[in-house]
C-alpha cells in the first residue's frame, strides 16, 4: 500500500509507488534498512 520496494540489495536505493485505492485515504510505513530508516507518509487530497 505505502509501496517501499528495494531497487538494490539491502534497500540501498529503494522505489517509492504507493496506491491509495478502496476508500483508503492515507497510509504510512517505515522500514529500518542496513543504510538508514526509509519512510513514506500519503494521503489523497480532497476534491
């Protein structure tokens, strides 16, 4: 959901594509890596 995908071992370079779908309006992760925490936090903007 928050779309934390590692590009290279280790997550030494990661990809970032989250997908809000289902009535979900924000999500978050966090993920402790060898190289540093990575984290993500979205929400959909309001019409």
């Amino acid at each position: 959901m928050a779309g934390l995908a590692p590009v290279a071992p280790g997550y030494r370079r990661l990809r970032i594509t989250p997908l809000l779908s289902g009535g979900i309006t924000q999500a978050g992760a966090r993920l402790h890596t060898p190289y540093g925490t990575a984290e993500v936090f979205l929400g959909a903007l309001r019409a």
